[in-house]
C-alpha cells in the first residue's frame, strides 16, 4: 500500500500557486454582490414606462374606457370566426374595422391632448404614442386587404424582437391603464 501512495506521489505533479484566479473569482464575485445590493436597495424603483402625474393617468383610463364602449357598439360578433367569407363580409369587416381604428386613432389623439407636467413623463407618453400609432398604421393595412379582397392574417410590426403591441402593453400595465391595452386580433376585435 505505501508503494502505491509513494509511486502517486512521484506521478502527481506538484501543486501549483493560482492565487491570482482565486483573486479574480474574488473579485468577480464582490463585483456581483455589490450589483445585487444596488439593484435591490438603491436602485430607482418607478418602471421605464411609468408616468409620475397620476392626473394624466387617470384621464388617460377614462378616455380609453370611452373609446372601448364605443368600439363594443360597432359589431355583433357572436357569429364568431368566419374561415371562408364571402365578398360581402370581407368589406363589411373592413368597415366595421375602419370605424374601431377610428375610434382609436381618436383616443390617442385625446390622450396626445392631455397636458403632462415634466419633459420625462412628455417623453414616455410620445413613445407610447409612437408606437401606439404603428399599431394603428398595421389596422389601416389590414383593412387595405380586406378592401381588395385578400383573406390575408392580420400582421403586427415587429419592434424589439416582438409585436409592437407588447411595448404598448407593457407601457400600459406600468401606468395602471388596462383600458388602453390595444385590442386583439383582427379576427374578433375585442
């Protein structure tokens, strides 16, 4: 037995001194806890989106309630997904399309009327309207087909890896306004 442990010994090589790696790793976790610490007890707390005048917020909501009643009345939708429509029915849903966009292009319009406080809380609101605008742009697009009678899907622009509408979402929960979530799919509306 001790002729195998003397012979191991004569195989293993020495070991050799990394300190600066344990250093490193040292220094890389110090880093790490420190990033930690800020990020859960100095960081700013209010999210990217959100809007600090609670006023704006608030008319915003009752604005978007308002537009979504009148959305509502547009259709009767129980009739529910139509695989194959007729001529008549796509130009009947682009009408009644037409008018929704209608009503949203003029609630954001109200929303961009709604006088904010900070250059901050101006800037957030012109993003959300940017984008709120493309959402609007893709409807209007949308309604094109359907006018020249292509069953074609609705297409949302892509933005940031992903439909544009979950940058308006995201924006939307940030600032407790539910009522302003662009509606759903094409396919039923609401």
């Amino acid at each position: 037995m001790t002729a195998l442990l003397e012979r191991l010994d004569e195989t293993t090589p020495p070991p050799r001194s990394h300190r600066w790696v344990r250093w490193l790793l040292l220094v890389a976790c110090a880093l790490l806890l420190m990033m930690w610490a800020y990020a859960f007890l100095w960081a700013p707390k209010e999210g990217v989106y959100r809007v600090e005048d609670a006023h704006w917020r608030d008319t915003a909501q009752q604005i978007c309630v308002d537009a979504n009643a009148r959305r509502v009345q547009l259709g009767d939708m129980v009739g529910g997904y139509i695989a194959h429509p007729t001529q008549a029915q796509m130009l009947e849903r682009a009408d009644i399309v037409t008018k929704a966009t209608d009503i949203l292009d003029k609630m954001l319009n109200d929303i961009q009327a709604i006088p904010v406080p900070t250059e901050r809380d101006q800037s957030i609101v012109d993003t959300f309207l940017k984008y709120y605008r493309i959402i609007i742009h893709d409807r209007r697009n949308y309604i094109q087909s359907l006018r020249e009678l292509k069953l074609e899907p609705y297409m949302e622009t892509a933005e940031a890896g992903g439909p544009v509408t979950n940058i308006v979402t995201d924006f939307t929960s940030g600032n407790n306004i539910k009522a302003c979530v662009p509606p759903g799919e094409l396919g039923g509306d609401l």
